[in-house]
C-alpha cells in the first residue's frame, strides 16, 4: 500500500458529496477514481475530483487499482458491489443500509470474513460529539442503572423526493422506507447505547404518501434491550416522514440518577437538579443537515484501520443489529406488500 491511501467512490449521487468532501481534504488520501452509470453525475464527480470517471465496477477496479472503494449506491446494489471489492482484497466503506435483506447482510458478512481487506459501514452519527458523551456517561456507570428510553424521527418527505431518485420508495431498490432510509441512525443509535434488542414489537405502514411509494413512511416499535450490566429494559421508537419539516431528532435515556436528552445537543439532567450540557462540534447546514457532520470523523478513523489491517468496529454485524429490528417490523406489518424482495429472503 502506498503513503497516500488510493481511493475510489462507485455511486456519484447525493451522499457521495460527502465522501468526496472528506477524500478531497485528506492529504494522506489520493482520489484514483468514480463511478456512476449516469453519465453526467460521473463527468461532474470525476471533474471535482481531478480523477478517471466509469460506467463499470470491474472496469474500474482493474484500471485504478484502489486500495479502499467508497460505496455510495441504491440500496439494491450494496452488498454485491462490497463483495465484488473484498473479493480483490479492496476494502469498503459501505453507506447504510448494508443491505436490503438480513440475508444479503448474512452473505456478506462471509465474504468479508474471507477476505483480507477491511470493510466498514457509515454510522457517522455514532461519532457525534454528542452521541459519543452521552455514550461515555452511560459506560461510566456513575448515574446508576439504566432503566430505559425513548427516540423519535419526525422529518418530511414529498412526492418530489422520490421522483428525484426513481430507486427511492421501492421495495426492489431501496428495501424500505423511513425505517430503511431516514431512521436507521437514529434507531442503529438507540441499540447501541442501550444494548442489543432482545425482543422487537412494531408496525410500520404508508400513511402520508400511500399512492407515491411501495414502502412505509411511518413506524412504531417497542423494543427490549440487554444492557451491559445485563439488565432487560424497554425503549420506544417512532419514525415518519409525514411531518412538514425535518425537525431534529431526539433520544432520551432514563437512567436512576439522570435523564439523558440528545437533540441538538446533550443534555443531562441530574435527580438532584443540576444540569450539564454538551454541544455538537460540528453541525451539517442546509438539505444535507440531517446526515450529520461526522462522516469525515467516520472516513478518517476507517481509513487508519485499513492502513494498520484492523477490523473496523462498525462492521456487517454492528450493522446487522439494526437491520435485524427493522426487519422483524416488516415482517409483523401485513398491509406491507413486500413482493418484490420475495427470493431475496427478506
């Protein structure tokens, strides 16, 4: 591997930005190559870049030779797409979700085990300056058992937005809905700061845009969680993308001597009447505010774990623990028509 790690991102859609932002300010980081099968957002991401643009995978894998490739993709493509890269011993930084199904996750959790390069997945918010104190205060143990919590996702989504991107509100190419799409961070946050789920009860349905998409717009799930300290407490989720804002999220954990709230910023309230506050380092402004502004903290530290050849720690099965729940709430959701993942095992 050479000083400068050689980069390459396949799919040059909206999130890719963000992943060109950060290889582009890396110095340790050399931008080899992109790919996308429209040939416009390729020339304009290949132009930003200063690199080669293609149409194939294969094609580029071969002619730039990348040490690590940055999966930016429809949904449909994810798991294929890391799989064909870790076969040729390249490392992948994945976008959520790793895949559609549990099954196609399952499947590419064994090839990454097989292979010899890294492959992570884009939890960014999980580096939230925020996220992480809230983290820390609970693995400190000093504010007593935790007891249980609470999140929320109120954002908005229109017919336009789903026209924009026609793999968007279809079960075939995207998987699913809001649960999928929008909520998974909030929903992967909620599972790792209070335990792996145990138990899931949930449903999810379209109700703000039954008629515009095939996937849901709105959840609510109950959830039961084993805590480090090896307690089973509850949580409750509820997502939709039928508000007329993207309103920021929240997650609120009780423990015996502190609520803890994290929207805009961490709050922590003591029993006893003191409360401390802890404000994000960095906030994302403008349409892609809700992506957070982490996602360079997330693509420096993978890249020093493919430069060392260490496991990253948001790996298939982190992100399978997500995945998991939200595909126990489509299986418990019957008005979901989800046909077109049938053969995939969903």
């Amino acid at each position: 591997m050479s000083a400068r790690l050689r980069a390459a991102v396949v799919g040059c859609g909206d999130i890719s930005a963000v992943h060109l932002d950060a290889l582009l300010a890396d110095p340790d980081v050399h931008t080899v190559g992109v790919c996308d099968v429209d040939p416009d957002r390729r020339s304009a991401a290949a132009q930003r870049a200063g690199c080669a643009g293609f149409a194939d995978v294969a094609a580029m894998l071969t002619a730039v030779a990348p040490d690590v490739v940055h999966v930016c993709t429809p949904h449909h493509l994810h798991a294929e797409q890391a799989a064909e890269c870790l076969a040729g011993g390249i490392s992948v930084l994945l976008e959520k979700p790793v895949a559609r199904t549990v099954a196609e996750a399952e499947r590419l959790a064994i090839a990454a085990g097989n292979s010899s390069a890294v492959l992570g997945v884009c939890f960014q918010n999980r580096y939230n300056a925020t996220s992480r104190a809230l983290r820390d205060r609970l693995d400190e143990g000093s504010l007593g058992r935790v007891l249980g919590g609470r999140a929320s996702v109120t954002w908005s989504r229109d017919a336009a937005y789903y026209a924009h991107r026609s793999w968007r509100g279809r079960w075939a190419s995207a998987g699913g809905g809001v649960l999928m799409n929008q909520a998974i961070h909030t929903l992967d946050l909620l599972q790792w700061f209070l335990g792996p789920v145990s138990d899931v009860r949930g449903t999810a349905a379209t109700l703000a845009l039954a008629g515009v998409i095939e996937v849901e717009d709105t959840a609510a799930i109950q959830l039961h969680h084993r805590t480090a300290a090896g307690d089973v407490v509850p949580s409750v989720f509820h997502a939709t993308n039928g508000h007329v804002e993207n309103a920021p999220i929240t997650v609120e954990i009780r423990t015996e001597l502190a609520t803890l709230r994290l929207d805009t910023e961490l709050t922590v309230t003591h029993v006893d009447g003191r409360v401390e506050t802890v404000a994000e380092a960095a906030t994302a402004a403008g349409e892609r505010s809700y992506w957070g502004a982490s996602h360079a903290l997330l693509i420096r530290d993978f890249h020093q774990h493919v430069r060392a050849g260490k496991d990253f720690w948001i790996d298939v099965p982190a992100a399978l623990e997500t995945l998991r729940i939200i595909d126990a709430v489509y299986a418990n959701s019957p008005n979901l028509d989800r046909h077109a993942l049938q053969g995939q095992h969903a």
